[in-house]
C-alpha cells in the first residue's frame, strides 16, 4: 500500500517513539535487578536481530536509524547482568552491525555510531572480547571498522577513536594483540 508523505512521517514517529519505550524498559528492568522479563521477552522475540535488519535498509528514514544507534549504545552501556550482556554480543548480531555501512557524510549518524562502537570498546575485557575478535577468520569488525575513522576531521571523532583504540590494546588476549599490532602500522604510520 503506498502511504502519503505525512502517513510515512507519523509511522516513522511512532516507530521511534516504540524504539524509545523498549529502551526504557529493558534498562529499567535491568537497573532494578529483579525484573528481567523484558530482556527475556527481547531475547526470545529476537528483537536484536530486528534492530540490526532494519538499521541495514537503505531506505529506513534517518530519525529511525539514529533512535535505533542510539538504543543499542545505551543498552551496551546500561545492561549489568553478564548474560544480558553476552547475548547482547552473541549470534554476530553486533558484529553485523558494526560492519553496516551508513552515511559517513551524515555527522549525527556517524556521531552515534562512533558512540555505539566506543560504547562496545569500553566493555571489552578478556571474556567479552570472543564476540567480536575471531582468530580462525582473521576478524575484529569492531577495530578495523573504528581505526577508518582514525584521521577524521571531526575532533570529538578521533578522540572517541583513540579511547577505542586504547581499550582494544588493554585487553589481554596474545592472539587479538598480535592481530592488531600487525594491522596497525599501516593505520597509523602510513
């Protein structure tokens, strides 16, 4: 059915106004410590893999994307439950994520982005670093998609980009540290 331009806005506002309350209710009921049937229902509707779909649509309006960036960045910086948190990280969903490709000329969407990816950074530690570093496959999405924007323009930018960086090189995993010292002298000597 094609829909006018004002029906389109109004979904798009009511789309992002859901976003907005599934955000408010899985961090409440991950802050409050005993309500955790949110998060169970976000697990088992597989809402993630939703997130991750719809942010990977071309055609998906700008406000829906930044909501949605927005969502997961506070998400990965609210959840406290380890499991919470793992499954936030499992299935490749935020793998898939951080490689999708956005509009990089788009400063508030590639300001959420970068937020969302030092957001992850900032959680890595020698357990968590399994979901985003594959050895086997010569993968870490989360570093070489970060340091791209190493020499932006935008200082806000490179600063969040150095703090990732730093945090990526704190973890303790010889095979993850061997991967990234030997890609980063072409990021940042070159």
């Amino acid at each position: 059915i094609k829909e006018s331009d004002e029906q389109t806005r109004e979904n798009h506002d009511v789309m992002v106004e859901v976003i907005r309350q599934i955000t408010e209710a899985l961090i409440w009921g991950e802050q409050n410590g005993h309500n955790h049937n949110f998060f169970d229902f976000f697990c088992e509707k597989k809402i993630l893999a939703d997130f991750v779909r719809v942010l990977g649509q071309p055609l998906v309006p700008k406000t829906v994307k930044v909501q949605l960036l927005q969502t997961l960045s506070m998400l990965v910086q609210n959840i406290r439950r380890d499991t919470s948190l793992y499954y936030l990280f499992s299935n490749n969903y935020v793998n898939q994520l951080i490689s999708t490709q956005f509009d990089w000329n788009d400063e508030e969407i590639l300001g959420y982005y970068i937020s969302l990816l030092k957001s992850l950074a900032l959680r890595l530690n020698g357990e968590t670093i399994k979901f985003f570093f594959n050895e086997r496959l010569e993968q870490f999405a989360l570093y070489l998609e970060a340091v791209r924007f190493f020499g932006h323009r935008d200082q806000m930018v490179r600063t969040a980009i150095r703090t990732l960086t730093l945090q990526v090189y704190s973890v303790e995993d010889p095979a993850m540290q061997l991967f990234v010292l030997e890609r980063s002298w072409r990021t940042y000597f070159i």
